[in-house]
C-alpha cells in the first residue's frame, strides 16, 4: 500500500512537471492559438487511447456499459477542460506564461465557490481567506498586464482558471467517473473544435514546430494525463494539488531560461499571494480531515 502511494505521488509530481512546459512550447509554436490547442490534443487522444488499449482498461467498472447520463457528464467534463485547455493556450500567446499560468491557478478557490453553489458544499473560513488573498494577487498580476498591454491575456488566463475550476465541480458531482475517459473526451472535442482553424490560418510545418507540437501532444499532454489519472485514484485530491504547485513555479522558470521573458515584480508577489493562498487551504483542510 505505502509502495503504491509513494507511486501515485511520483506520478503526480512528474505530471506537474510536465504540464509546467506548456508555457515555454506554445511560446515556440507559431501558429494559431486554436491549431496549437487542437494538434496537441489529437496527439494526446491518441495516445491515450493507445494507452487504454494496451492496458486492456477498455472495460468499465463491472463491465457496464456507458449510459445516455454518463455520456453527458463525460461531455459536460470534456467541453470544460477543453475550454481550459484552448484559453491557456491563447492566454500565454497574448500575455506573459507567468500571468497565464498564476492566473489559472486561481482555479481552486472558484471551485470552492462553484461547488456551493451547484454541489451545496459551504466554503470554510479559510475558502473566504484564500479568496481575499487570490484577489489581491489577481490584482497585482493584472496591474502588469495592463502596463504592458496585455490585459486581454490575463482575462482570458482568468477565464481558463474558471473553466478549469468547473471541470473539477462536475468531476466531483460524479466522483466514479473515470478521470481518463474525460481526459480523452476533452481532448476529442477540443481538436474537432480546433479543425476549422487548420484550413483558416494553414500552419508552418516546419521541423521546430512540428516537434514542438508532438512533445506538447504525447509527452506535455498525453504522458501527464495518464499519469494523473493513474495517481489521483491512490491519493488524496487535496494531496495532488499539493504536489502540483510545482507546476506554476516551474513554468515561468523554464520560459525564463530559454526565452528569456521576466516576469515582473508585480506578477512575482501577485503570484507568491495565489499559490499561498491555495496551499493554506490545502494544507488546513489536510489537517481537519485528519483530526
């Protein structure tokens, strides 16, 4: 049991770290937000189904099959995490990866709001105190996107924040859907949506973007999908936020290195406030569960 938990938290960590790379290979790609969205997702179907093919995961849970209802909130999921997946992507071509991803990490406490009003889950004092704090980050970030006239960005950063936050609702409102069916789901629709994009705007096929692109979709996407589904079955949810905040560290860092994009002072201690603010909550709610 300790050996599989020690499993699902390095599965967890690694996902994190992979995700945190999306700033830095959309920076590189230079086609259409829409096209970087939905080339990256078919790859990552793909793979995923590939995966579950492989595995012989192809059965659900004591070989029922999907009904009508199931159907819907695997597509009501779906179309939430690929509405999140599109505003990152066209968030960090309109604005710094640092306000991208700080603003998108506000998505815990939108869900904390989203399931009292939906789920009736009450928010606790600590939701109310992360939410001052989140607010006053989102304040200093987006006082640097509108000195740098990149205040559409940060919005459509919020935005994706928003969506991600109702995927995770919705997941809750149905905890025994498979987290992988909806990866796949989202990523499906995500790249039919993103197929008018391709005779619009035509994509440069050159070699940088190209790989770009398939690392995004198998690797970025796909590899870490399938490692969060594999480890938020055998850990805590409030355990895997935890371990993701490597992720919005780790994803200006590496636009930084090779790019060279600063963020700004403001960006910095508005997100220092974000992140703050979710492991607070995180932490404290670790904490009441075990007492």
């Amino acid at each position: 049991m300790k050996e599989h938990r020690m499993a699902a938290q390095g599965a967890i960590f690694l996902c994190a770290v992979l995700w945190s790379t999306s700033g830095l290979f959309i920076k590189l790609v230079d086609w259409h937000p829409m096209a970087i969205a939905g080339g990256r997702s078919a790859l990552a179907a793909a793979f995923l189904l590939a995966v579950r093919f492989f595995a012989g995961r192809t059965k659900r849970r004591n070989n029922a099959k999907m009904t009508p209802k199931d159907f819907l909130v695997l597509s009501a999921c779906g179309l939430c995490y690929a509405a999140t997946m599109i505003l990152f992507v066209i968030a960090n071509k309109l604005t710094a990866s640092a306000n991208a991803i700080l603003l998108q990490y506000t998505a815990p406490v939108w869900a904390a709001l989203l399931g009292w009003f939906f789920l009736r889950e009450r928010p606790r004092w600590e939701h109310w105190c992360a939410l001052a704090l989140v607010s006053l980050g989102m304040l200093l970030v987006f006082s640097s996107g509108l000195a740098a006239g990149s205040m559409l960005g940060d919005v459509v950063a919020l935005l994706s924040g928003l969506t991600f936050a109702a995927n995770s609702v919705a997941m809750r409102a149905r905890k025994d859907s498979n987290p992988a069916d909806i990866f796949i789901f989202s990523h499906l629709e995500c790249a039919l949506f993103s197929i008018p994009f391709f005779f619009l705007h035509p994509p440069s096929m050159t070699a940088n973007n190209v790989l770009s692109i398939v690392f995004m979709g198998i690797i970025q996407i796909g590899m870490a999908s399938a490692l969060f589904a594999y480890g938020i079955k055998r850990v805590s949810a409030i355990q895997a936020m935890l371990i993701a905040t490597i992720e919005p560290v780790l994803n200006p860092v590496w636009v930084l290195l090779v790019v060279g994009e600063k963020p700004s002072v403001s960006v910095l201690a508005g997100g220092c406030l974000i992140v703050g603010a979710v492991l607070f909550t995180s932490m404290l709610s670790t904490l009441r569960r075990r007492n």
